[in-house]
C-alpha cells in the first residue's frame, strides 16, 4: 500500500463532492437555508445514515439473500437503494419543521448536503478495501456514484419542500413518491456498474455522464423554486411591511445583483454592502410572509411570525445605516419601466456642459428654491411612478 496514493485519494474523496456541495449551496440565492441544519443534515448522512444502510444490508438484506437463494444483485439493484434512500433522508423529517427551512429549494440543498456527506464517507470504506487504486476509485466515485447518491437524496429533499404545505396524507403520498423516485435512480445507476448489463469501458463514462446529469437536474429544480418564491415577493410584500414597490424589483433581480447594484457602487461605494444585505432581507421576508400563510401548524406560523420579526427589525436598522439619501437613490434606480437609471441621469445634464462633478452634486442635493427641485424630483420616479420618491 502506498500512503501517499492513499492520502491522495482521500483528499479527492473528501474534496470534490464538497465542491459539488458548495455549488448547490450557493444556488440559493436568497439564502433561506442556514448553514447549521446544512451540516446537521451532511453530518447525519455520514454517520447516521450510512451506519444504519450498513446494518440493514448486512444483517437483513443479506439474510434475506441467503434464505431465498437470491442472486447477490438484489443487494445492489433493490435492497441497498431501498435502505439507503430512505435512511439518507431521515434528517430531512427534522429539518422539515425548523422556520429555516421554507420551499423545496432548501429541501434539495438539505437533501443533497445529507447524501454527499453519506457518499463521502462510503468513499473511504472503498478506498480501504483497494488501497492501491485509492486515487483511479476516488476520481471516478466523486464524479459518479457521490453525485448519485446528493441527486437522489436531493430529490427527496425536494418533494419534502414542495408539498409540506399540503394535507398529511398528501404529504405522505408525495413522500413515498420522493422516496419511490430515488429508489428507481439508485438502482438503476447500480444496474449499469454491477449488473454487468454494460460493457465494462462504458461503465465509468456512463457512470459520470449520470452524475453529472444529476446535479444538473438538481440545479434545474432550485432555479425552478427560485422563479416561483420571486413571485412570493409582489404577492407579499407591501407598504406595511415597509417595503416599496421598487425595492421589491430591485430584490427580485438579486440573481443579478452585481448589475442590479452597479450604480449604487458607482455613486455610493461605501454603502453597496448595506444595500445588498438589505434587498437579500426583502426577499426572505417575502419567502417567510408566504410560507407562514401556506402552513397550518401554529407551532410553524408561530415560528416563523419570530424569523419575520427579526428580518423586519434588520431591515430596519440597514435602512438607517444606509440613510435616507441613498434610500431615496436606491428608489430611483428601480422604478417600475426603467431599467438603468444613469440613462435618465444623462438625458436630465445634457445641459451642464463638461462634465462637473460639483454641478452634479448640486443638482443631486439641490432644495434651493431658485431650483425648486432636485434631480430625483424632475425624474419623477418614485414607487408608484409619479410625483417625487419618498425617503
């Protein structure tokens, strides 16, 4: 055996799926999920989940193989994906109920964390069995079988997420549908590396071809919940929950927030940061706002009337650091049928000749009454597109 290809290999069975982890992770654009119960759920996939897969192939699956005279492919084709799916998933029943977790964006990035831990850890119980190929096996199992394995407990995640708001018996329907989808995706990846259904070269390409596909199909799913929950935010957020109409276009281009921003750093450099955290907390308040008037359990309502509380508090204190004059900027920069506000901005100083910076700051904080009004006054676009923005 040789510890370096070994250690080779483990930092390759450890490093690329958390990479491929760290990519879901950061698709959620507007963060509902914490990082806590993301570890919480990779932890248990680890440990919890697959310990308990290795119980149950050991001492039930194979039992059952011995006594009916099965072929040895049951395991891999049926009793592995079955036992696997279902304790991967297991932490997902917690995580469920926390106010943290809210549409089934979270639920694939919670499902996908729990089966990339539980891959992971399968890694270097194969790696211990074949030492001198650690590096060839990590490669191949990171791009492949890890991918599998967050793909199908992603997708569990998933349909945890998107009918948690439905009947108990709807939710158990969807569950067992989730978990019966998973199943079939396990075993049918495992029908082409064991059944011997596929010559042997194409095992490996097939292999990564299918893991690969699989992130992808999981990226399409949070895209997809990312679209629906920016509806969440015109259907929710309003005047009393000091929102603007134009900070809520503004929060509902976050998946563009560095063009979004791109006058606001221009202009205000210091204060972009502050207008980015800002917007973020707009659209997890919207999230909130829907998902407590989707859910029937006061428990939940009540949990998530405390997360609204205190974005609502946060939202309030990141207005007074940016200041009312860059509130009334951010306003103007989003209003309802413009889309870049230094268009309007040039049109309005056409007339003040070479470029001036003191001109143009006299004209953007001008009050004097031979003026009468200040620019953001003459572009007329406040929240509702007429009249002057309020602050």
């Amino acid at each position: 055996m040789n510890p370096v290809q070994v250690l080779i290999g483990g930092l390759i069975a450890v490093g690329i799926p958390l990479v491929f982890l760290l990519v879901i992770y950061m698709l959620d654009l507007y963060a509902s999920r914490t990082f806590r119960l993301v570890l919480l759920c990779f932890g248990w996939g680890a440990v919890g989940g697959l310990a308990l897969s290795l119980w149950f192939n050991e001492y039930v699956a194979m039992s059952l193989i011995a006594r009916f005279a099965l072929s040895e492919l049951w395991l891999y084709v049926a009793f592995a994906p079955f036992a696997e799916e279902i304790f991967k998933s297991i932490s997902l029943f917690y995580v469920a109920r926390r106010s943290e977790f809210t549409y089934f964006v979270d639920g694939a990035i919670y499902g996908f964390a729990s089966g990339i831990g539980f891959s992971i850890t399968e890694n270097f119980l194969y790696i211990r069995y074949s030492p001198d190929q650690a590096i060839g096996l990590s490669l191949i199992r990171a791009f492949s079988t890890c991918l599998m394995h967050g793909t199908a407990a992603g997708l569990v995640g998933a349909v945890v997420g998107r009918f948690r708001f439905q009947k108990r018996s709807g939710r158990r329907l969807a569950l067992v549908g989730g978990w019966l989808a998973a199943i079939v995706l396990h075993g049918l990846f495992n029908s082409i590396s064991q059944g011997g259904f596929v010559p042997e070269g194409l095992i490996p390409i097939l292999g990564v071809g299918a893991g690969l596909a699989g992130v992808v199909m999981i990226g399409f799913v949070i895209m997809r919940g990312l679209k629906e929950q920016r509806q969440w935010f015109v259907e929710t957020l309003d005047r009393k929950t000091g929102v603007s109409g134009a900070e809520v276009r503004a929060a509902q281009a976050y998946a563009s927030i560095d063009e979004v921003l791109e006058p606001i750093t221009k202009q205000f450099p210091a204060k972009a940061g502050q207008v980015r955290d800002l917007l973020l907390r707009q659209a997890q308040l919207g999230i909130k706002r829907k998902v407590q008037q989707r859910m029937e359990s006061p428990e939940m309502q009540e949990q998530l009337g405390v997360e609204i509380e205190r974005l609502q508090a946060e939202m309030e204190k990141l207005r007074k650091e940016v200041g009312p004059y860059v509130m009334v900027f951010v306003r103007a920069v989003f209003p309802a049928g413009a889309s870049d506000v230094w268009a309007r901005l040039e049109s309005l100083g056409e007339g003040l000749g070479p470029t001036d910076p003191d001109a143009w700051k006299g004209q953007l904080e001008s009050d004097r009454p031979s003026s009468g009004r200040n620019i953001f006054d003459r572009m007329r676009v406040d929240d509702d597109g007429e009249g002057t923005p309020s602050g």
